[in-house]
C-alpha cells in the first residue's frame, strides 16, 4: 500500500528534486487602448506603421511559485500621425521546481513567456478590431532567441548571468 506522498508526488517520495512545472493560472492584468485621432483617422488613407515593444518581468510569489507578466505594446501610426496605442500585460502563474538557478531564469525568461504570448496577442487583436482598426495580428516570437539576445548583452555588459532574486523577489 502507498502512502499519501507516493500517490500524489512520486518523485518527492523517492527523494528526488525531478524538475516540476505546472501553469497554475493564466490572466489578463492590464489592458490599455487609445485612439487619440479618431474619428479623423478613419477618413484618411490607412498607411499603417507599426512599432512593437515586447518586455517580460517575473517575480516569485512563494516558494516555488512564480508570476510571469508579459508585456506588448504596439504604437500604430498611419500618415505620420498617431492612430493607436494598444498595451497588454498577460500574466501567469507558473509552478516550478526542480531546477538550476540558471534553468530557472530560462523557464521564466521564455519558456513562460512563450506559453502566454497566444493570449496576448489574441487581446492584442481583439481591442485593435473592437477600437474600429483592421485586425493586428502579431507574428511569432521566438522567445528562445530574445532570451540569448539578452543573456549575450548582459555578458558584455559584465553583469552577472546567473538568476538571482532581489528583495522584491523580481528575478535579474
């Protein structure tokens, strides 16, 4: 007969740190849309230029429990003036254990960031389309290579590459 440790964690009952990781919850915690030329941008001819602003931060909230915020800001400009700025900040919940400091500010710098990517670009289209815009649909990231990218300037810069956490429990 197993005991309650055994059933619900096999890895913990045998004594071993196997890597975990759970998505816990997945949220929306800020949206922002502003139009700030309409109506006058709908008469106009639509020469849309788009500047896209990705940022991630994470911060732990227990033990082994970890929010990821995932930042997407799109600064839409049609003939040389504002047509729209659109700002989501997707956020998840992620428990995760078992691992390096250093695989764990991987997971936390794109793994999670990957997996909440759908959502905001989805939220992303969604207030685009509902401020009267045609549909924004934001190509695939590859978080992979962000996250080498900046590992690499960190490196050049001397700063240490190692996650650690400062007092706030925001991950560097």
């Amino acid at each position: 007969m197993k005991n309650k440790a055994q059933t619900e964690n096999p890895a913990s009952a045998a004594g071993t740190n196997a890597p975990h990781f759970e998505i816990h919850r997945v949220y929306v915690k800020d949206l922002s849309f502003e139009a700030p030329n309409t109506p006058h941008t709908f008469g106009e001819e639509w020469k849309p230029e788009v500047q896209l602003n990705l940022e991630t931060k994470s911060n732990r909230l227990q033990d082994n429990q970890h929010e990821v915020v995932l930042t997407i800001t799109a600064n839409v400009t049609s003939n040389g003036k504002s047509a729209f700025l659109v700002e989501v900040h997707q956020a998840g919940i992620f428990v995760i254990s078992g691992l390096e400091p250093d695989q764990l500010h991987h997971t936390l710098g794109s793994f999670c960031p990957n997996i909440l990517f759908p959502y905001a670009r989805e939220a992303v289209s969604d207030l685009v389309v509902r401020g009267g815009f045609p549909q924004l649909l934001l190509a695939p990231v590859n978080f992979d290579a962000l996250y080498t990218q900046h590992m690499e300037e960190q490196k050049k810069q001397g700063k240490q590459t190692v996650s650690t956490e400062d007092s706030d429990g925001k991950v560097h």
